[in-house]
C-alpha cells in the first residue's frame, strides 16, 4: 500500500496561558501526524485544548515549545508578518458563528480573501462564483447575510474558506449553531471537499454525527492527547 503524504506534523507540543501570575497549562506534550487528504475530528471537553490545537496548527496561535511543520514549513519559526501571508495561502477558516461580514452580500463576502491576491478582477469574480457554485449557493449571490439561514450562511462561510484554494480547512465546531437539517448539509458538503476535492479537513467538534464524517477521531483530555483515538467504520 502506497505511503500517504504526511501533512501536518507534530512533535513534544506544550501550550500554556498565563492568568495573572498562573500558568495554566493547555496542551502537554501534543505528537500528532495527520495524511494529506485526511478528515480528522478532535473531540474532548471543553477546555480539553482541542480549539488551542486548531489554531496552533493553523498559525494563529504560537507554542511555547515543540515542532509543527505544515507540508514541510516549521511554521513555529515564521515571523507574524511571514505567518499571516503563509495562513492566507495555505488555511481556509469555517466557525461557529460563520464570522460573515453583514454590509457585505454572499459574494462580496466569499471574494474578500481574494483581494489580497494577485488575481485580476475578473479572475476573483470567477474563483469567487465557483465556490458558491460548489457549496450550491449561486442563486443567493446577492443576498446579505440577514436574508440567509443559518445553514446557507455556513454554506456561504465554507466558499469563502475554499475561494483560495487552500491546503487544509481547518473547521471549529462548525454545526454548533446550527439545526440537525442543516447541520447534516453543512456536515454533506465537508464531506464531498474532503472526497471529491481532496482537502485535508481538521474539524473541532462535540457533535458524534460530525465525527462520524471523518477517518480519524482524536481525543483530547486535560490538554493531552488520547493514545486510543479511532478510526471511523
């Protein structure tokens, strides 16, 4: 069987905060290899450190010691001008709470990250179509974010993640806002990403039909990572 391309890679990761003269830690001693094209869900508690992880896999958070390399950059090593050009290229972001801009319809709202780009105008307007096209939003182009439900908004927050192209999609509790019905949809489409697309996906979630989605289920617990995480059936 062919060797799968290692993607994100990690190694002896601790992560602690600081409250007032405390030091909480968060994350102890994290190793974790995740394949490229994977789907992987990080379920634990809350305040396990699964978020944390996210976010330091996705260059938003630093370390305080330990080794993340992402298809072969030490990200830990990056400046924080370095680290915002390398997430803008490389990390598409899906929240909870979608985080769309209100003033702005659908489609201003998926073109935004590409205006850091050198695309020309008319090259952004068809990357931008594509993605709404992928999450089947097309006909909502120019609905503002208040004329949509909870589930196209999410909907609309995925295109934007994938506008871009990015290597990995990195997901915290995206259904947790949402109703079962548009959960499974949200949940349907990560899903054809992650098959049809290839895109590595690492999802935070408390919902086990999110974790049904994925090949791997890790567990964290206290800041420490479970040895007998599972892979999905």
């Amino acid at each position: 069987m062919e060797q799968q391309e290692i993607i994100v890679e990690i190694k002896n990761l601790f992560k602690s905060y600081k409250r007032g003269s405390q030091i909480i830690p968060v994350l102890q001693d994290i190793s974790l290899s995740i394949q490229k094209g994977e789907f992987l869900a990080l379920m634990g508690p809350s305040g396990s450190g699964k978020s944390t992880l996210l976010n330091l896999i996705a260059g938003i958070d630093k370390a305080d010691s330990g080794m993340i390399h992402v298809a072969g950059i030490d990200i830990e090593s990056l400046s924080e001008t370095e680290l915002a050009e390398w997430r803008s290229r490389n990390i598409g972001f899906i929240f909870q709470f979608y985080n769309l801009i209100p003033v702005l319809t659908a489609f201003e709202n998926v073109e935004l990250p590409l205006l850091l780009t050198g695309l020309s105008r008319k090259e952004k307007k068809m990357h931008a179509r594509t993605a709404l096209e992928v999450v089947n939003l097309l006909d909502r182009m120019d609905h503002y974010p208040g004329q949509l439900s909870g589930g196209q908004q999410q909907r609309v927050a995925i295109a934007r993640a994938v506008v871009t192209d990015p290597l990995i999609l990195v997901a915290d509790e995206p259904t947790g806002d949402l109703d079962r019905k548009s959960a499974k949809e949200v949940l349907d489409l990560m899903a054809r990403l992650n098959s049809d697309l290839g895109k590595t996906i690492i999802i935070v979630t408390h919902d086990p039909r999110a974790a049904e989605m994925a090949h791997v289920i890790k567990h964290l617990d206290k800041g420490v990572l479970n040895e007998h995480s599972q892979t999905p059936l």
